[in-house]
C-alpha cells in the first residue's frame, strides 16, 4: 500500500515553519502549532508582527528562516497562499499544509509540479491525532 501525503508528511516531518502562526491561545494558528510541538515537531514561527511564540525565533518571512524547513503550515487566507508558496519553493521545504479551510488550487498546482507534497483543507492536529491512533492501534509507534 503506498501511503497518501499526509502519512507521509506526518511521518517524516521534523521542523514545521507555521506561517501565520498567531499569539492568540484561543486561535487555530496559536494551539495547533502548540499541539504539533507537544508532540515533538519543531516548530518555527513565522509571522511579522511576532519575535518569538511557542519558545522559538519568530521570523518575518520564510526565506528568512536560517534553518531547514520540512513543511510549510499555513494559517492565512486563501486568496493570500500562493506568495507563501513561492517562498516555501525557493527556501527548498519538501511539503505544504494548508489548515482546515483554505484552499488554492494553482498554488497547489505549482507546489506539486515543483516536487512538494500538498495537502489542502484539513486541520494538521486532527490529522495527527487520526495517524498516532493508526499507528498505536497497528503497533508501529509503539516503543520497541
């Protein structure tokens, strides 16, 4: 069985630059991130208006990111995506995630043809919980 992009991406993801990643705890882009960082992801904050969030360097824009990036999640609106694309594509990350609700298909068309994985329109939190539970169940993330 070949495993879908998300698998994928959930598996072999380490560092997670959160574009619009938000000081707000009440706020997807705040307790997603946090929850991917409980669960051992780095996360790298990525926000403007930000200069540090979740005990890590905030950074304006993803090409400004000194480290490498596995994956780009992006909290930002639809209509907004495709600059962060073409940042995620020259900075060299391997995967975009697009959270619950957002949607760009050309950006989505551009990730892919340059190499990334894409996933649209679903919680990265959500997704992770449904894999850690197919993984528990299976017995693959079970300590050895």
């Amino acid at each position: 069985m070949i495993p879908d992009s998300r698998t994928l991406i959930l598996a072999q993801t380490k560092t997670i630059a959160v574009v619009g990643l938000s000081s707000q705890p009440s706020r997807a882009g705040y307790y997603v991130p946090a929850y991917l960082q409980r669960h051992g992801y780095r996360i790298i904050p990525v926000n403007p208006h930000l200069t540090e969030a979740l005990g890590e360097k905030a950074y304006a824009t993803l090409t400004a990111v000194p480290h490498l990036i596995d994956l780009a999640l992006i909290f930002q609106r639809s209509e907004n995506v495709l600059p962060f694309i073409d940042e995620a594509i020259a900075v060299g990350v391997k995967a975009i995630w697009l959270q619950s609700g957002i949607r760009h298909e050309a950006a989505a068309v551009q990730a892919r043809a340059a190499g990334l994985l894409v996933v649209q329109d679903a919680c990265m939190m959500v997704e992770h919980g449904r894999w850690q539970a197919k993984s528990d169940y299976n017995g693959t993330s079970l300590p050895a």
